[in-house]
C-alpha cells in the first residue's frame, strides 16, 4: 500500500467550484487536505517489474508550497528489524542511489527539502 502526500498544483482551484474531475478536486486548494487519485503505483511497477500489479495507493493534495512525502507499506519475505530497514535505506542511499533517494533522521519539515534535487 503506498500513500503519497503531494503539495498542491497550478491546476487545483483556489476557491471551491466545479471541477471535471470529481467534487473534491474542485474545493479550494489552499484551505483542504484533498483525496486524490494517483499513477505512482502504477509507475513504481513500470521501473520495478517485479513490482508491477502489486501495489496500489492513494493520494493527498495539501497546502504547502513544494515537497512530496511517500508512506509504503510492505510485507517483507523475510524478518528485518526497524533498525535493520534503516540501515538498508541508509546505505542504498549513499550507494547505487545517490543523488536519487535521500535519508535523514534530523528533526525536519517540508520546507527544508525545497531545491532538494534527489527524487525520493
């Protein structure tokens, strides 16, 4: 199961109004955590074959200015612990993912990643 939280786009409406797409994507974009479709899922299983049809997700607009947050859900073939995933994350992300995918445990917020260049 992944769960994406994405700032809010040029496209959303700034006041509530009709949209095409479905009624909450035509309330105001600033004032609302707003459900929403998404293709990540879809594209993970695109770069990830073997991941491909076993995922799925949903999405959430909401009003910050730039950054998106990824909660993945997984069932593990085999027992890691909490620390063990850290480790693992950490290290592909000094490694093969460099520049790619980020890990910190400092005490952060959205903002401190704006002009942040690594994609996850």
């Amino acid at each position: 199961l992944m769960t994406t939280v994405h700032s809010i786009t040029a496209t959303q409406k700034t006041v509530d109004g009709p949209s095409s797409k479905d009624w909450r994507g035509g309330r105001a974009a600033s004032f609302n955590i707003i459900p929403s479709s998404t293709g990540a899922a879809k594209a993970v299983g695109k770069v990830l074959p073997s991941l491909n049809g076993k995922l799925t997700g949903m999405s959430f607009r909401v009003p910050t200015v730039d950054v998106s947050v990824v909660d993945l859900t997984v069932r593990l073939q085999k027992p890691a612990t909490y620390d063990e995933i850290k480790h693992a994350i950490k290290e592909e992300s000094e490694g093969k993912l460099k520049g790619i995918l980020g890990y910190t445990e400092d005490d952060v917020v959205s903002t401190d990643f704006v002009g942040d260049s690594r994609s996850s």
